[in-house]
C-alpha cells in the first residue's frame, strides 16, 4: 500500500500534484471528481489514476489521500469519506488537503477513524495549462505528526521547501499570498487599463509595466523594501498624489479606492521602516 495515491479533486492543485508525484514513482490510484469529463481529463493530465465520481471504498486502497477541493467542500468531503471508511476504518493511512486557510481540523472526522491528518499548501499559482515549477517553492504544513513528517517528505521529494505553520496562522500566511499574486495581478491589470485610457494598445500597455514590475522585483530580492521605494509617496509628493487622485476620478470608483488604500499602506510601511 505505501507509495499509493488516491486524489479527491481533480482541479489544477489535484492534477498538478498527481503528476509531479506521479513522475517520482507513486502509483495512483482513484482520481474522483463529481464530473466525469473532468475526472477523465485529470487521469490524462497526470498520465495515471482511475477516474472516478463518487468516494468509494477503492479510495481506502491508497495509503496516501489528497483532498485537493475548493475550501468550503473540505469538511463535507471529510464527512463523506468518514462513512466510506465506517467499516475499514483508516488507521496507516495519512489524508493531506491542499487548502492554504483552512486547517487540517477540517479533517476531524477521518482522524476518528484512524487517520492521521494534515494539511499541505503549495504557496504557487496553478494557471490553466500550465505545469507547475514545485522546485523552491514553500509548502505550508501543519497537522498531526506523522501526516506532517509524510508532507515534509513529499515537499523535499518536489525539490520545495516545507514550512511548518500554526493553524492559527494559516489565513494570514494565505492572505500574504493574495498580495504576491492575485493583488499583484489586480494591480498591474489595473495599470494596464490606466495606460490603454492614456491611449496605449493593450500590447504596449502590458509590456511597459511588465519591464518596471520586473525591475521592482530583482530591486526587493536584491535590496529589500527600505532601499526599493520609489515614485512619490517615498518622495513626500503630495502635489503629484492628488494629480493622480484627480485622473483616477474619471474611472470606476475601484480604481481610486484602491489607489488610495496602497498610498496609505505605503506610508505605514515606509514609517516602519525607517524606525
């Protein structure tokens, strides 16, 4: 049974992982989601795995189950797969779920029946058609000790980086996420939108902010904050802030209210840290 793989979501996270897994010699087995289309597709993305629509007792066959759903279908999954194993029960087996908030005690129900319960959160982005790099990347993991210590292996087995965290920490460190991809994105989005007002082809738009976002970044690798800021919040500016307050009223009120929420978010920061 070791090295044996069952996946409850067949999504990006759940397919990605499959078949990193996959490539490193774990055999998968069941690979379940409500559609049958989409089951079938993930079976193909990872080249292995039986599709499947429904939690059956073949799932228990895998020592390994990764509950790959959206978070709020975590506990309802847990539930379900509890009355699965009513019979067998789940002890040797581990069960991770992939949610980067949610805490492994949204597995509860498979704990009382054997199972030893964890959660793993790959801090990546999985894009559509796109093969995730793991190799670096922070996996977030906290739960009971041997589905932790079985985490930890898989995260050094995808060449990433395990972190231990506090459930109690796990929707701050997620929330940190959301502004280093999905804020950064709304962001430079934005900004795109601003450029193309300014009478730019999306094109042009994307690549100019493309190049200084770039250089933002290798000057925060290289450099951290305090010596990055630059533009007019840093420069005490005011003049040049209110100018840009005045175009922004000429666009969806989003647009302003998030210019002026980074604008005081930055001048705690820079307060910060010039202590």
């Amino acid at each position: 049974m070791k090295r044996t793989l069952a996946i409850i979501g067949a999504g990006r996270v759940g397919r990605g992982l499959g078949r990193r897994l996959a490539e490193r010699g774990w055999t998968v087995g069941p690979v379940v989601s409500r559609s049958p289309r989409t089951a079938r597709a993930a079976a193909r993305a990872i080249s292995g795995g039986r599709p499947l629509q429904a939690l059956v007792p073949e799932i228990l066959r895998a020592h390994l189950i990764l509950i790959a759903v959206p978070d709020d279908a975590i506990a309802s999954v847990a539930r379900r797969l509890a009355k699965v194993a009513a019979h067998e029960g789940l002890a040797g087996h581990v069960v991770l779920h992939t949610s980067g908030a949610v805490p492994s005690t949204a597995l509860a129900p498979l704990a009382r029946r054997g199972a030893s319960v964890a959660s793993m959160h790959p801090l990546q982005t999985f894009a559509p058609g796109v093969r995730p790099r793991l190799e670096g990347v922070t996996f977030a993991i906290e739960g009971q000790t041997s589905a932790c210590r079985l985490a930890r292996s898989l995260a050094h087995e995808l060449g990433a980086k395990p972190v231990l965290i506090h459930p109690e920490a796990k929707a701050l460190y997620h929330a940190a996420g959301a502004f280093a991809s999905p804020h950064l994105l709304a962001a430079l989005a934005a900004g795109a939108a601003m450029l193309e007002k300014a009478g730019f082809r999306e094109r042009d738009a994307r690549a100019a902010l493309l190049r200084l976002a770039r250089q933002t970044l290798e000057n925060y690798e290289r450099l951290g904050a305090a010596r990055s800021w630059t533009g007019p919040v840093s420069r005490g500016d005011r003049a040049t802030i209110r100018r840009h307050e005045g175009a922004l009223k000429k666009l969806p009120r989003e647009f302003l209210a998030a210019y002026r929420a980074l604008t005081n978010l930055q001048l705690r920061l820079l307060r910060s840290a010039a202590r």
